[in-house]
C-alpha cells in the first residue's frame, strides 16, 4: 500500500476514527457467520435491517458504506460552567470569555505538544485498523463470492442474504480502499 496516496485530511476520509469502523466489523463478523451457517438468512441475522437495506438499494444505489450502514456520530452536549469561567474572568478585570483564557493559559503550552503526540498515535493506529479491516474484508468478500457459486440452487432467502452481505462488503471494500489510496 503506497504510503503517499493514502488520504491524510480528516474531511475528505470515509472512516475518521477506528470507533467509526464499527459497522464494516459488524459486517465481515456478520459475513463469517454466513459462511459457518449454511442455513443462516437475513432473518436470523445480527444486522437484518442493514442487509435488508443493502439488498434493497443495491450496489448502486448508495454512494458509501456509512451510508448505507446508516452510521452516524452522536453529538455531545456540555454542562454549563459559566459561572466558573466569569470568576476566573474577574482575576483579570474580565467575564467568561477572558476566563477561559485565565484557566488555559498554564497548560496551553503542553496541551499542544500532547495533542501533537496523540494525534500521530491516533492517525497512525487509524491506518493500520484501516489496513487490517480492509484484508478481512476483502478474504471475507472473495469467500461469500465463492459461497453464491456454490449455493448457485439454494433458497431466494439464502441467496438474498449472501447478496446483501456481497454489497455490504463490496461498499466497505471501495471506501476502505479509497480511505488507504489503494487503486481499484
């Protein structure tokens, strides 16, 4: 995998956090049972409203996995302090805004340097997840592949759920790839 090409700006990535990865998880762990259970369909599936959908939009039909996982970040609300921001503030003859000041100052210094530091971890560990994920999914995929073949006669139910796991992987794959710079 070129390490040039992989995608470094946050904004233009598919997946921005291992925690967002989640769902291609649910997805190759959902795969492995399909290939264990030859009896297994979408209804007794961890995740059947995600297959049911993936089936239904087609390969197609979504533009990215998050998409079509339905994926999203919940946001996080704060608790009010400001009180104790506008009695930092008064020190220095300010309100709440010079308070935040105030309270930062003494480690703005070192919070930038751990910041710096923290983020290469992250960024870094994000990519070798990313690399990991993206070789199971693709083993994961080329087998479902080959258990469509096999099962070329098997019952619609079975053969609608290993498709909607083929799509589901297929999309996780593609963003996963583009993610990682990897040409198609």
């Amino acid at each position: 995998m070129a390490k040039d090409t992989y995608v470094k700006d946050k904004k233009k990535m598919n997946f921005q956090s291992v925690e967002s990865m989640q769902g291609v998880v649910n997805v190759v762990n959902e795969a492995a049972a399909a290939l264990n259970d030859k009896n297994r369909t979408i209804r007794e599936s961890a995740i059947p409203e995600v297959l049911a959908g993936a089936l239904g939009a087609g390969i197609g039909g979504v533009g990215s996995f998050a998409a079509l996982y339905g994926l999203g970040v919940v946001g996080l609300s704060a608790a009010g302090i400001t009180s104790g921001l506008a009695a930092a503030g008064a020190v220095v003859g300010g309100g709440m805004v010079a308070g935040v000041f105030v309270l930062a100052a003494p480690v703005a210094g070192l919070a930038a340097v751990g910041v710096g530091v923290a983020s290469a971890l992250k960024n870094k560990q994000l990519r070798q997840e990313k690399e990991r994920l993206y070789k199971e999914a693709l083993a994961k995929h080329e087998a479902i592949i080959r258990e469509m073949k096999k099962e070329a006669h098997a019952d619609k139910e079975r053969m609608d759920y290993l498709q909607s796991l083929n799509i589901m992987l297929q999309r996780a794959i593609n963003d996963l790839r583009a993610d990682l710079g990897i040409a198609s």
